[in-house]
C-alpha cells in the first residue's frame, strides 16, 4: 500500500517545490470532549455566516480576530441549540469591542448555554470553538513521535507543521528547551527537513520555534 502524501504541496515563485504535513497539537480528553460537540462550532459558523449583513459587520468590527467559545448544558437538543443561535449572536454583537473571558450569560441563552468565553487568537475574522475541559495535559512529544515515524514515498523536501488551536501552548521557560531538544533527537532519522511548531492565539508568538532555527526566527 502507497504511504500518504504530506498535507499540503507548495510550488514556489523559483519552481522548487515544498511539502507540508500537518499535525495539531491536542489532548486526548480535550479531543474526545471536541469530538463529542463537534457539530456546534460548525453550527454557529454557519449561523453566523447566514446573518444580516449589518449585524455580521457589527460582530466583526468589535470583535475581529477572536476564538468565540461556547458551550451547551449537557441534555439540551442540537434543536434547542439551534433556536437559539440567533438570540446568541445579537448577544455577541452587543459586547463592547475589547471583551474577553468569560461573559455571564443572560437568563434565556443560560437555559442552554453554560459558557461563552472570547479569547484573542492569531487570524482575522470571527471563529467559534467549544471548550469542553479547563485542564489538560500538553501532548507536543506524543504527537511529534507520531509523525516522525511516518514514511512517505517522496523525494520532495517535507517540514512538519505542528500548530495548538483548541488548546493554547504551555509557558515557554519549560517548554521550548524540552521540545527542542526532543525534535533534535529524533529530527535527522525522519521523513522531515524542519519542523515548525506553530500558534493561533493572539497572546503567543504565530511561530513558537523552528529546529533547525529558520532566519532569526525562534
């Protein structure tokens, strides 16, 4: 059986080429509790897309570039769920610019509702997530092993791309000099060239370090 193909294939402006597998950054617990509310993101992405242009303008321009998350009391219906994504999007839309953390609900979004938290996060926009777990464990060293034991049919230069979105990283003074030196032990015997490890929240550098370092970059 042919071996997988990278994640994603770049040709660049001299015609090189360049690979790109993919890998987030994820705890088992806080996978299995996205896994179990997947559809709502998805849900509220598409309400939020499907609203009047005046109050989609509204949410953006007082909360560009932000994680929306939001959690639904466990044995509410997806149906009751969905009744009312309308009323919770005019709630966000009334939140002063520059709200973050968790913001107390109103009485009829509480009835389904238990949490609606805004974090910044690194891209424009509006996103939604919802956060199931406020402890969790950092599995960077699980998922890179994973990766570095994959081969590829390929004679192509692959970076390893592994990035945190549904979980911010670790404080730094512990992190990077274990992870580093983690990717340096094992980096030269995989498929890969680089690896970078990257994030979207707002608070953290996008790129929190690269081996083997990339220009002056982490």
């Amino acid at each position: 059986m042919k071996p997988p193909a990278p994640d994603v294939y770049c040709r660049l402006h001299n015609g090189s080429v360049q690979l790109f597998e993919l890998g987030e950054i994820l705890d088992e617990c806080l996978a299995r509790t996205r896994g179990n509310s997947m559809s709502l993101p998805s849900d509220l992405q598409k309400a939020f897309d499907a609203l009047p242009q005046r109050l989609k303008d509204s949410i953006l321009k007082r909360h560009d570039g932000t994680l929306i998350g939001v959690t639904a009391k466990d044995g509410v219906s997806r149906a009751k769920q969905r009744a009312r994504y309308g009323l919770l999007m005019k709630f966000i839309g009334s939140l002063p610019a520059g709200t973050l953390g968790e913001v107390p609900l109103p009485h009829k979004l509480a009835r389904v509702f238990r949490l609606l938290a805004i974090d910044q996060c690194g891209l424009g926009g509006v996103r939604f997530s919802s956060p199931g777990v406020t402890s969790y464990g950092d599995p960077v060293e699980d998922l890179l092993q994973e990766k570095f034991s994959k081969t590829y049919d390929i004679s192509d230069p692959i970076d390893l791309l592994a990035y945190y979105s549904s979980q911010a990283p670790p404080p730094h003074a512990y992190w990077k000099p274990r992870v580093r030196g983690f990717i340096r032990s094992r980096l030269q015997e995989s498929a890969f060239k680089r690896v970078w490890v990257f994030s979207v929240w707002k608070d953290e550098d996008s790129v929190l370090l690269t081996v083997p370092t990339f220009g002056n970059g982490p």
